[in-house]
C-alpha cells in the first residue's frame, strides 16, 4: 500500500511520561487518530503505528506515529519508517512540544532549525534533511534559574493540562488542513490558535 505522508508526534515511552510537556506530540497523535479511521500496524517494538483514512481531500491513506524511542532517538523511527514506506521527508509531518511559543500557541513552518530541541535534532540527523513539515505546539518556557530539562519533563498542573488538551486537539485539526489544502491555508488557520491563559492581575 502507498501512502500519502506520514505524521509523526514526538514524546517519551512509558507511563510516567505520558503527561508530561514533552509528551505533547504524543497528544496531538491521538487526537488526530480520533478524527478519522486508524488501524494499529504492528512493525517494530521501537514504534506506535497507525493507518489512518481521514475524510474529505486530507483522505490519505496515511501512517501516524508514535516513537517508542527515547525524544533524542525519534530520527531513528523516522528514518525507518520514511524508508520502508518509500515516503520522501518533504511528506513527513512532525508534532512537537516547543519552548519558543507560549502554551497555547501554534505555528506550523517547513524546514528551518531545530533550537536545541533534541527529537527534532535526531530525526534531521537521520533523514539527513531539516525539509519536513513542523507543527509546533508552544508549552512556554520555565521562569528564570529554573532547569529546562527538568520543565519539559514535568506533568502539566491542572489548569494548563486543560489548555494542552485543547491544543492537541487543534493541531490534529491543522494537520488535517494542512494535508488537505497545505502548508499556506495551515499556517494562518494556525496563527488564529490562541488558549492563552489571561494574564495575572497586577
């Protein structure tokens, strides 16, 4: 079977993991998988993997991922999959957490660099390309003197938990705009996508 592209959401194995900020790709995964037809594919123990047949000109079919990597391996599963599948990486969509974006925010970009963001890193590495599809999703930065590491692995608090959520849910949507109208008509619907939280009063 040919497919149409691939999406690929970026997080860490593991229950412990799984609501943590870094995981937020992995949200974005389910969320997609939840708005059309998916079938669970069993290739490697390394990789989550679905068939999904979307509705309308985004029908595919396509492949969804979820590394079962560590974030800093995602570029092996991504190199994998592109590979066996004969999917090119200009065909490869990724969804990841990012600093760089207030949680509550969406950008969606081609190419470009990768800001220290280890999983992005890996999977240039492998594919030996920065040329695929970004779909970023912001989490915000940790305030000042406090650990990035130790940020993106902590478990969102109740309130931003909600906002996430709501995030995941809009990025499957954009992914979906994107694979039916591309990456123009997904980037402004992105930049309309504001859960921001109200500023504290003075």
């Amino acid at each position: 079977m040919a497919f149409t592209s691939l999406i690929m959401g970026l997080g860490n194995p593991g229950p412990q993991y799984a609501a943590t900020r870094h995981n937020l790709g992995f949200w974005a995964i389910d969320a997609l998988l939840a708005l059309g037809d998916a079938s669970r594919v069993s290739t490697r123990k390394d990789v989550e993997l679905s068939h999904l047949v979307l509705s309308g000109p985004a029908r595919g079919p396509h492949l969804a991922a979820k590394p079962l990597t560590f974030m800093n391996l995602s570029g092996l599963a991504a190199s994998f999959l592109c590979g066996y599948y004969k999917i090119a990486p200009t065909d490869l969509v990724v969804v990841h957490d990012e600093l760089d974006l207030p949680l509550g925010r969406i950008r969606i970009k081609r190419g470009g660099g990768n800001a220290g963001h280890q999983g992005l890193c890996s999977i240039t590495r492998e594919l030996g390309t920065p040329d695929f599809v970004r779909v970023r999703l912001g989490i915000g930065r940790p305030g000042p003197g406090r650990d990035v590491r130790g940020y993106v692995l902590e478990r969102f608090p109740d309130v931003e938990r909600a906002i996430a959520l709501r995030v995941a849910k809009d990025a499957a949507r954009l992914v979906q705009l994107y694979l039916a109208e591309g990456l123009d008509a997904a980037k402004r619907e992105a930049g309309q996508v504001n859960h921001c939280p109200p500023p504290e009063p003075a």
